[in-house]
C-alpha cells in the first residue's frame, strides 16, 4: 500500500472500532504465543479455557485488535489472557499505553513500521524454530550441488565434453530437489520471512532515534545486535518471477538455500527471535489498547492493590459491560462475597460477568469500563456456560461440579481469587443441589474467595447470609411483557416471574392458575 494511503488509513482508524475480518480457525492461530508460553511455565496465571469462554474473551479481543501484525494481535491476545499479578508487570504495561497516547506524530511513525511488518496468520514462530529442528546439512548439501553445477556449466563452456552430461545430472537431481524442498518447507517460508521482516521493523524503530522509545526497547535492541546477519541477508522469495524466474530458482536452489540460512540462523536465535517478537507485539498491543480507550470516550485507570494482604475487596461504580451498547451500569462495591438473586432475563449473569471482565481488563489492559475502579489484584475463575459432554460420557452436573473443584483447589494459593458463578449446581434435583451449594458457597467463603455468585435458589439467602452480602434483580410487569431496569437492589429477590411468563407467553389460563396455585402452596406450607 502506498505510504500516504496507508498514513491516511491508520489516522482514519485511530479510536474507532476494528472491523478486521477473521477466518475460521484465526483464533487458534493467535492464541499460539499465549499457549506457548503457557506451556514453557513462562508465566504464573493464565485465565484457562473455561473461563475465557465464559466470559466471550474472543469477542473482547476482537473489539480491540485493530490487526496491524501478528506480533501484535498474538500478544494483545496473551494480554488479556495474562491479567498482571505484580506491580511491576502492571506498571509497565501502562506505561506503554501511556506512551502511545502521549505523541500522536511519534504513534504514528511507530504504527506506520508495525502496519508494514503485517499480519501474517500463517506464520508459526512457537513450532518451526525449536532449537532441536535446525541444522546445516540441507544447506551443505544445496551449496554443494551448486557449486557443482556452476562448475560443470563453466567447464561445458570452456570445451571440457564430460561436463555437459553432469549438467544434465545436477540440473534433473536440483529440479526434483527444490520441489520436494518446497513441499517440505511448507508454511515455514511465511515464518522464516515474518522472522525477517520483525528483525527489520524493529531496526528501522531504532532509526527513529526517540530517546523513550529506545528505553523500552533496549532489551530487543540486544536481540537484533546478534541477528544484524539477517539484515545482510534479506527475506526468501515466495512470489513467482514468471516461468524463466521459476526455472532458475529451481535449477540454482537459491531460494531453498537463503531459507535454509534464515532457518538455521533463526534457530540458533531462537530466544532473540521470540525477545523481537514479544517486544514488538509489546508495543503494538500497546497503540492498540490507546485506540480501544479513545473508542470507549470514557473509562477508569484502575488503582489496583498488589499487597495480597486479606480481605481482598473490589470497588467499582458504575461498572457496565464492555462489548453491551447502553448497557446500564451498576456498582459493585464489597470486601465480601456476593449473592444476587431475581427474576431470569432480569440482568444476573450480565452483572457476573461485567464483575469479572472489569477485574480481567484491570489487570491486562489496566482500562476498565466504569466511573471508578479499585481493587485487589486477583486471579479471576468462572463457572456460567457449563456443557455436558455427551461424546466423554459426562452430565450436566460431573461439568459442573469439576468446574467449581477447580476453583476451590485454585483458592488454597495465597493470591486473591475472584470467582463468578451462576446457578449453582443446576444439574441436580432441588433438596441436593441447595445443600451442595450452600457448602460449596460457604467453603469459598472461608476460603477468602471473593465470590459473586447468582441463584434462583431463594432459599440460600438465609441459608448464607451471614457470610454473603445479598443482592437482586427484579422485574416490572407489563400488559403483555415484562420490563427490566437492570438495576441492582439490596436484599434477596422478592418477586417471580417464571409462571408469569408462561402467561404472556399465551400459554392456557388454567395451566397457569395451577402452577401458580402450587408454587403459593409449597411458599406456604413448605410441601408440594
């Protein structure tokens, strides 16, 4: 893309909202680097799968990655999965959003470098460059069936008779050579070039010469000292040159050999690659959480407290969803856990997670969506969107009861935990499941959980309100609908609207007088 097209895009793009296309399976590209790292014990805490599920992550990412590269996306990613448990993690990442906000003309140089690194989903920098995978005995052999051919065509010229038949010989053995070379490389041709073009972009950021920039990226700098080799080099051609361009790459195995180069190179290099990688996708994230805060127009810094010291506490006015337009917004102001009852549809589970999303963005991207935010720095579980796994042979209830274990064995660590959980054991018949829950509850309430829990269970209330502060959700009955304000209100939930909506759903009057007729009864009298 032309220079000025491209400068006038990104300002264009600057604080509104990304409409970067994803592909099926994207995802599970960028979250390679966070998988990673996750593997190689490189980090404490990392939100797991379910609760990344449950709290539709993907689709919070997705609001804020503007898609400028893939070092970028791939750590914007692990961002939001890594909430900071450290001053020191947490301070630093604000200090980088704090850069790019500051000198819109100097964000804008850097965006430009990263906008021409690009987004290259294909390319896999956690699998091809393991140290165990390079060597140099493709690249021997390629340069000696090189040398070989350029000294049998010198002979044929000079008149030597012998030498053209080996030129024959080499030029079949180099064409079968390169195809099969080719196939096997694979996707890694995109690899070894994003590897180059990061060792690239990350010299031309030096040559900007910007005294802070360079302080946060000394530690890179370092890495693209002992790769200044790359530079010399260049990338590896993966554009065809038509058919004489492709019949002389072929025949002379120069693109195999310069990729065999990078690749050993690389690999050899395997920490300062993924050092370039990470410092890139440091800055780039960075530019893009500026936008994503410009988008918002307003939105609180958290104030987050790293001590550990109990009772942990979260104190959050006016909190509202981050991806809910005009969503209401509601406080959640509390050292203790929570228990929310009320009406379905009346705003519980949004409540739940806008609690948790507030608590992960805090730590990860250190913006949240609310007036004010401050709080213990957490590690954040959840417990929503429980599946049964019918193909494993596991209930509704096994789901339920293993999700919530994790989070009761993840509270024996010293480090807050916050946890969300709707319906509690749902997948069980009344008498057990109230009494498992109560346990359940009570435990991470001992436990220092900080727990926000929601139920239609009215009985826990009393069952738990000396350990849990109450709260609900109620609804306002309309002629033909239910309205809802979505306001939180002190106190268990007093109203019901499950036989209601029966009837403004048009089922029959009688069927509806009976339910209610039982459900008053049992109220009363305690039995069916």
């Amino acid at each position: 893309m032309p220079h000025k097209r491209l400068k006038q895009r990104l300002v264009d793009a600057w604080g509104k909202m990304p409409d970067a296309h994803y592909f099926a399976g994207d995802m599970e590209l960028i979250r390679l680097y966070a998988d990673y790292r996750g593997k190689t014990g490189r980090d404490g805490f990392l939100l797991d799968d379910i609760t990344w599920r449950d709290l539709d992550m993907d689709r919070l990412f997705r609001r804020i990655n503007p898609r400028r590269s893939t070092s970028g996306e791939q750590y914007l990613y692990y961002q939001l999965r890594s909430p900071a448990l450290e001053r020191q993690a947490w301070q630093e990442r604000l200090s980088l959003i704090h850069f790019a906000e500051e000198d819109p003309a100097r964000r804008l140089r850097v965006e430009l470098i990263l906008a021409r690194l690009g987004c290259s989903r294909r390319a896999d920098l956690c699998k091809a460059f393991a140290p165990e995978q390079h060597g140099a005995g493709l690249l021997r052999l390629y340069l000696i069936l090189l040398l070989l051919l350029l000294g049998a065509v010198l002979g044929a010229v000079l008149g030597i008779r012998l030498c053209l038949p080996v030129v024959f010989c080499v030029l079949c053995l180099n064409f079968a050579l390169h195809a099969w070379g080719k196939r096997k490389a694979g996707l890694q041709f995109d690899t070894v070039n994003y590897s180059v073009a990061m060792v690239y972009a990350l010299h031309r950021l030096r040559k900007l010469g910007d005294p802070g920039l360079d302080r946060l990226l000394t530690p890179a700098y370092k890495s693209l000292y002992r790769l200044r080799g790359v530079l010399r080099m260049g990338g590896v051609s993966t554009i065809s040159d038509g058919a004489l361009g492709d019949m002389l790459a072929s025949a002379t195995l120069l693109d195999l050999i310069t990729y065999e180069y990078l690749k050993n190179k690389l690999g050899r290099c395997f920490e300062d690659v993924f050092t370039i990688h990470e410092y890139l996708g440091k800055l780039d994230a960075a530019v893009a959480i500026a936008s994503y805060r410009a988008s918002l127009g307003s939105f609180a810094e958290a104030e987050l407290d790293f001590s550990g010291n109990p009772p942990s506490y979260m104190e959050a006015e006016a909190v509202t969803h981050p991806l809910l337009p005009d969503a209401v917004p509601n406080d959640i102001l509390t050292e203790k856990p929570l228990l929310i009852t009320g009406s379905n549809a009346s705003g519980k589970t949004t409540y739940l997670k806008s609690g948790a999303l507030a608590a992960i963005m805090a730590q990860s991207i250190c913006t949240v969506t609310a007036a004010h935010y401050r709080a213990s720095a957490f590690r954040i579980y959840s417990s929503i969107s429980i599946q049964d796994d019918l193909l494993a042979g596991e209930s509704y209830y096994m789901a339920d009861i293993r999700s919530l274990k994790r989070i009761l064995d993840a509270a024996e660590s010293a480090t807050p935990l916050l946890c969300v959980v709707d319906e509690v054991l749902r997948g069980t018949n009344t008498v057990e499941r109230i009494a498992a829950s109560c346990a359940l509850l009570a435990a991470f309430s001992e436990a220092g959980v900080l727990c926000l829990a929601a139920t239609h269970d009215i009985e826990l209330c009393s069952l738990l309100k000396d350990r849990f502060r109450l709260y609900h959700f109620t609804e306002i009955p309309g002629e033909r609908d239910l309205l809802f304000d979505y306001r939180l209100r002190s106190g268990p939930a007093t109203s019901r609207n499950a036989i209601l909506l029966l009837s403004l759903m048009g089922f029959d009057r009688t069927l509806v007088e009976s339910a209610d007729a039982r459900a008053a009864h049992y109220l009363e009298t305690g039995r069916w």
